[in-house]
C-alpha cells in the first residue's frame, strides 16, 4: 500500500477515535502538518473528512455513506435483522451480531437495551478474540490448525478476573463452544456484563455470523442471563434457516 493511501487511512482511523485540530493530528502520525494538511484537502473533496468553524475535522458524509453501502451488501445483516429484532423487542436486552473477516471479529449490527444501563459497543467496532461470547462462536467454526494459529497469536489483555489468559485455555473453551453450540462471556470483558451467543449458519452449514444478547448483573443476574438461552438459539435458528441453513 502506498504511503499516501496508509496515510490518509491513519488519519480516518484517528477521526474514528473524535474530532481532532491539524495540530494534533499531524503528532499523532508522525507527519509534518502541510503534509497532513494535503491529505484532508483531497479528503474533504470526497466528503470522507468535514471542518467544522473551529477548523477541527470530523468523519464527513461521504464516509457515512460508504459505510452504509457496505452494511448493505452483507447478505446475513439484511437475513438475520427481523429475528435480532424481534428478539431485542421480546427481551429488552442489548443484541449484537458479529462477523469473522480477515483475521478479526466485528460487529455488523446493534439493537440497543431499553434498560438504562447499556454496554459500550458500536457497529464496526473490533470484538475481543479471546473474551467475547460472538468471538468464541466465530473461532470455535474454524478448523482446528487454524484455531490454533489464532489462539497462538491472541493479544491476552486481561480485562476481569474471568478474562482468558493462555492459548491452551482459549483452545478448551473453543472446543466446548462446538461441542455444545453456544458461548459465553462471564464478565471476561466487562466486569458487570454478561453474554451468551449463538452461530449463524449459511446454506453450507458454515458458520457466518454469531448472534448475542449482553446483560449487565444489575439487570439480571448470570443465572438468569442463562436462562433466555433457548430463546437465544430460536432466534439464531429462524435466522439461519432463512439463510438457506437446513439441519
């Protein structure tokens, strides 16, 4: 990739984070500030960057735009988005779905909880590997050489007590996950969050998204989390079967 095409893309991926001045954009990438300058020009000519009246850029339209086309050509957001619904309607709870891609685990939709408290999370942003309920149900489909290349190569922050620490721990949970087909994360993430997922599966019997419900213990307790998990795979079934998946 050329070094004009990695820089333009840095500076996108740190208007992600907010809004930023030439300034402070120009430290962060190392770059010398025309440089940057040069860069939001033709960015701002696409729309993918916009200055507001305090000369501070933001994401602009353009990428807004984008970013809803390529929601739009993922085939399994558009088939499981009824049943992610319907579940969030019956339930109240925050529904997530994730897909694997290039070595990572992202979220590619959202219904939010109608409880006061919510977990941070948002279309596109990039789920733990090794300590989220969508992750365990994306890497356990994998074959086994390759769940052991990930598990290997995981960053093992640790984030809670419950969080997984070693690729031999990961690899266990794994192998639990396909043998019974669902996961959990038991505040490994989030200290006060609970999680159960479930795989989506094409016409193949692949396995193409994971679809979660995330509770926080203040709403109900993990036992109770435990008990929506026939619910939970009802839903990720009807969404699998209009996927083409036939058992």
């Amino acid at each position: 990739m050329s070094q004009t095409v990695t820089r333009a893309l840095r500076l996108l991926a740190e208007l992600g984070e907010g809004e930023r001045s030439l300034d402070q954009l120009a430290e962060l990438i190392g770059v010398h500030k025309t440089t940057v300058l040069r860069l939001l020009q033709s960015l701002e000519e696409q729309r993918f960057v916009h200055r507001d009246a305090d000369f501070r850029y933001h994401l602009g339209a353009g990428l807004f735009a984008l970013s809803s086309l390529a929601l739009e050509q993922r085939g399994i957001r558009r088939t499981a988005a009824p049943h992610l619904a319907e579940l969030n309607a019956a339930t109240g709870h925050t529904v997530h779905l994730a897909a694997y891609e290039g070595g990572e685990v992202v979220y590619i939709d959202k219904y939010d909880s109608r409880h006061p408290v919510r977990m941070y999370s948002r279309i596109g942003l990039r789920a733990g590997l090794h300590n989220t309920a969508v992750a365990k149900v994306l890497l356990a489909d994998l074959p086994p050489a390759e769940r052991r290349r990930v598990a290997e190569a995981v960053e093992y922050t640790v984030h809670t007590a419950n969080t997984l620490t070693t690729p031999a721990a990961l690899l266990t949970e794994l192998a639990t996950v396909a043998a019974q087909g669902w996961a959990q994360d038991h505040a490994e993430h989030e200290p006060f969050i609970n999680c159960i997922a479930a795989p989506v599966r094409d016409a193949t019997g692949r396995v193409v998204a994971a679809v979660s419900m995330s509770v926080p213990d203040m709403v109900l307790p993990y036992a109770q989390v435990l008990e929506l998990l026939p619910r939970l795979l009802a839903t990720a079934r009807a969404a699998s079967a209009d996927a083409g998946h036939r058992p």
